[in-house]
C-alpha cells in the first residue's frame, strides 16, 4: 500500500439520531497516516510519576467488569504529557499544537463493580518481560500503540529498532525495550486481508478498493507467529468504497454505485474480515500467543461532514443520557463481537487464549478526546480536515492501556489454560 499524506476514509450513511439530545454525525470518517515526520526525537523525557504513583488498594484482581462503569472526574494529572513524551506522533500530540483546555485529561474510567488500577508501568514491564506484543491493525491501532510507548517509556526508554526488521519503517514498527527484554510492535494492515486500489485515477480519500475477504494479507500473517501478545483492531477503512471478492469472485460492494453489483454495506466486508483474521490465529501451525481483539472505536463527528466542518469540539464527556451505543455504530460493533464469538470458541478448542477489549462503549462517551484541529500547526493556506477519529496523547485512549494491563494482570494470575501462563 502506497503512503499517501492525507487517507480520508468516507462513508455516506443516512444520518441518524443517536440519542435524546447529541446528534453525532455519522461516517464519513477521515483517518490520517503520515508517512514522515512520525517521531519527535528531540527531549529526553523527564518522568514525573508522582502525581499518579499511588494505587487503590481495593482492586479487584478477578470477577470485575471491568468495561461496565462510568466516566468519573479525576484531578490529578495525566500520566505524561508532550515534553516528558518524545514518541508521540504530531496528530495526536495535542498539547503542542496549542489545545486550550484540558478537562478532557481529567476523567478516569470507573468499573462499576471495581477500582481501574492506575497504570504502573514497571508492574506492565514485569509482566511483559521477555515477550513480544504487537499490534495489528490501521492508525487507531497505532494511537494505542503509541499510547503504550509514552507510558512505558516514563520507565524504561524503548529503542526504534524498526530498520532491522523492515524498509518499510513507518508502518511496521518495532520498538525494543532492552531493560526488560521486550519487543513493541505495529503490523500495519487495515483490513486484515488482501487488498488493492482498484481505481482508475489511483488512489485518493474516496477511491474504490478490492477486497479480497477470505484471503489474509501476508503483512501480517507471515510475522504474527513471532509474538506473544497481538492487539488486533479494525474500523474505519471499511466505510470506503470496496469490492468484495470470495475465492476471486466478486460477490458485492460497499458503496461502488455500480448496478450489476449488489450493495452488501460495510458490514459484510467488516464480517468476514475478521472471520479471516480470526480464523488465521486460530490455525497459524506456530502462533500461541494470546489475542486482544479491540472492539470498534467511534468517531464524533458533529455539526457537518468530516469535508463540511463536521469537528468535535466538546470539552467532557457525554453522560449516558445523552449517549447510547446504537445505530450503525452498534451495529459494527455487533458485526465484529459475533465473529470474536465463535472464534473465541474455536480458539480454545485449540489452547488459544482470544479476549477481548470492549472498548467501544467507554469511547463512546468521549467525544473530547480527539485532536480535532489540534493534531497539526495551522497553516493559512492549507485545508486540514477535523480529525475526530484518532485520540489525543495523553488523553481517554491511555485508558485502554490501562484495561490490557488490568487484563494482562487476570491472565497471569488465573490458573486456567496452562499454554497462557507459559506465554504470560
Ligand atoms: C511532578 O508533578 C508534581 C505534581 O504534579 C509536581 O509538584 C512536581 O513539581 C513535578 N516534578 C517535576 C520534576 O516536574
Ligand atoms: C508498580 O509496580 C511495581 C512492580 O510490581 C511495584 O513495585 C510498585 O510499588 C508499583 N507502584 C505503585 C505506585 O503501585
Ligand atoms: C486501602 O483500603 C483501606 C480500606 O478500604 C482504606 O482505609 C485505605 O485508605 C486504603 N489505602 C490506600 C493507600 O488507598
Ligand atoms: C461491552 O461493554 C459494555 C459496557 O461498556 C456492555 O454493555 C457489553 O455487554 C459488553 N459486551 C460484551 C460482549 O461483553
Ligand atoms: C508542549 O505544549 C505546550 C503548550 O501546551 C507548548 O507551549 C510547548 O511548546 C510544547 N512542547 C513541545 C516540546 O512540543
Ligand atoms: C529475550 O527474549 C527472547 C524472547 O522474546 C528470548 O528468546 C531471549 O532469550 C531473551 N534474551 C535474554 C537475554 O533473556
Ligand atoms: C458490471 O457492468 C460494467 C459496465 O457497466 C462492466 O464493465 C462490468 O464487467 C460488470 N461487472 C459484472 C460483475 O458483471
Ligand atoms: C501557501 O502560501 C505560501 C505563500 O503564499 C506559498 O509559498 C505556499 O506554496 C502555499 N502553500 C500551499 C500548500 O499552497
């Protein structure tokens, strides 16, 4: 896949009332990946932990649900912020590009049956020690990756060994963490499976794609089976305009206007993408590591398109009146979860450990946190989209670290599934 300065992912979905009051505006989704200027690497940072080093002895360690809670005001700080940061990426460092407020840093997510441990990074390092974890997936993949590695490295400071591994630096990453003999991967594969532009004006934000459902893109297939822990996560590339193919037959589209070819909504494609991927980790003959799969993180678009000024410009959370997960962002989420269902099954068939990150309720209520115009200087001339996709770094994103690390710490307590331990 070709890098392009601005990947703007749309979508043409009726627009729907999601709530009582809030009327998000549905895809017409902008992802942004930038092929250079990825990493500041100016500062040394100077960790301050002090305002988050103390936990809550009253943690749960075991039969919490832990996605099932609420937004709550917190007053200390976030965990690191753009000087003592150097890895975060310009679009979503936030508070360089000037974001005025910052009561979007001051929630934390709070389980209703238990306390959220605040994130420790040496207890993670421990945890981690030795082992391989990489994410798989598109740029919101990334941003969690990304995350990660500001919060890790107010600890221990990972070294960009990407060069070693690839030519292509910016979309397969590895970071290695040589305190703790541990290794932080990207595989950047937005659909999971074989793809390719199918435009005859080339490639641009709207321009149709093949999708090849049933046949795993190699990116990411050919290296998974290096790594104890993969982060997998898909969403927003889907929404484009796509032609699906079944054993090299096209079988549908998504959006392709075209009369002679059924229009099967992104959902089938969404389907059976993860059927794909899923199915992959399953039988991949040396995988034996244990699945995240992050469920589907809302946009916010408000007020307009994401090309007709569509931003987002709350400063807090949505309270649950205002909010409730439902039309077609439930009904993505629906599309993955049950595919993670049965895989889930078939895994541990298998001894394969498949959890998952039931992230997207929690985000949903988040409508701050995203750079929105925040994620790059202002340039008069130059037309820059809203980015209400991505999260801000620091910002509500740092909580999933915080639920794998919660994770992380269940898995290698429990006494289930003895290949886990071995791998955890
Ligand atoms: C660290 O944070 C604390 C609390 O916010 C603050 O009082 C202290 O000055 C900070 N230290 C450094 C070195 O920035
Ligand atoms: C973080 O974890 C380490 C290692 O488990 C532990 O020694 C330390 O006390 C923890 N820090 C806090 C603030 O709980
Ligand atoms: C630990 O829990 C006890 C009982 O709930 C509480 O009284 C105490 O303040 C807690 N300590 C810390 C450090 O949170
Ligand atoms: C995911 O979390 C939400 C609450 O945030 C909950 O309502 C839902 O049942 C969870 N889904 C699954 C499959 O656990
Ligand atoms: C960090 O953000 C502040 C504004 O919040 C800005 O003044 C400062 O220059 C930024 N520092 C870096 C290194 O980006
Ligand atoms: C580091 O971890 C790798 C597995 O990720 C292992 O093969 C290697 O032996 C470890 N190295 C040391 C020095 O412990
Ligand atoms: C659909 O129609 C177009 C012309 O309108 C044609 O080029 C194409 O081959 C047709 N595709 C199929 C699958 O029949
Ligand atoms: C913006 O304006 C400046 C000054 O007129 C010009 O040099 C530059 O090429 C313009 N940039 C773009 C992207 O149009």
């Amino acid at each position: 896949m070709k890098f392009q300065t601005n990947e703007i992912l749309n979508g043409k979905y009726t627009t729907r009332k999601t709530t009582k009051s809030v009327f998000l505006v549905p895809f017409t989704l902008l992802l942004i990946m930038f092929p250079l200027i990825l990493m500041r690497n100016t500062d040394e940072p100077s960790p301050n932990m002090s305002s988050v080093q103390h936990m809550n002895n009253k943690t749960h360690t075991k039969g919490c649900d832990i996605f099932s809670g609420s937004w709550i005001p917190h007053s200390e700080g976030p965990y690191y912020n753009n000087e003592t940061c150097k890895w975060m990426i310009d679009e979503q460092n936030c508070m360089k590009f000037g974001r005025p407020d910052d009561e979007y840093l001051h929630w934390r997510w709070k389980p209703n049956e238990c306390e959220l441990p605040l994130f420790n990074a040496t207890q993670f390092l421990e945890i981690v020690r030795g082992k391989k974890m990489v994410f798989v997936g598109d740029s919101v993949g990334r941003n969690q990756l990304q995350s990660l590695l500001c919060l890790l490295s107010q600890v221990s400071q990972p070294e960009d060994v990407s060069h070693k591994y690839t030519t292509n630096v910016i979309y397969f990453k590895r970071y290695f963490f040589a305190d703790y003999n541990f290794t932080l991967g990207n595989l950047w594969s937005p659909y999971f499976v074989r793809s390719k532009d199918a435009d005859k004006n080339g490639h641009s934000y709207n321009s149709i794609m093949e999708l090849y459902v049933d046949e795993v893109d190699e990116a990411w297939s050919s290296q998974v089976e290096n790594f104890d822990i993969v982060i997998i996560s898909a969403g927003h590339w889907f929404f484009r305009p796509l032609l699906f193919y079944e054993k090299g037959k096209l079988v549908g589209c998504n959006k392709c206007g075209m009369e002679n070819v059924t229009d099967l909504a992104h959902y089938y494609g969404y389907k059976m993408a993860f059927r794909t991927a899923f199915k992959t980790l399953t039988n991949l003959e040396n995988f034996k590591g244990v699945t995240f799969f992050r469920t589907f993180s809302p946009s916010h678009f408000e007020n307009g398109d994401w090309n007709k000024g569509g931003n987002c410009v709350r400063k807090k959370p949505f309270s649950k009146e205002e909010m409730n997960l439902n039309g077609y962002i439930l009904e993505t989420y629906l599309t993955q979860v049950n595919e993670f269902k049965v895989a889930q099954e078939e895994a541990s068939k298998k001894g394969l450990k498949f959890l998952m990150l039931n992230t997207t309720e929690i985000m949903l209520l988040r409508p701050d946190g995203h750079p929105n115009n925040y994620g790059h200087a202002m340039v008069k001339n130059v037309t820059f989209y809203n980015d209400c996709v991505h999260w801000c770094l620091p910002g509500p994103v740092d909580t999933w670290n915080e639920l794998l690390l919660y994770m992380l710490k269940v898995q290698s307590h429990t006494s289930y599934g003895s290949k886990l331990e071995s791998v955890l």
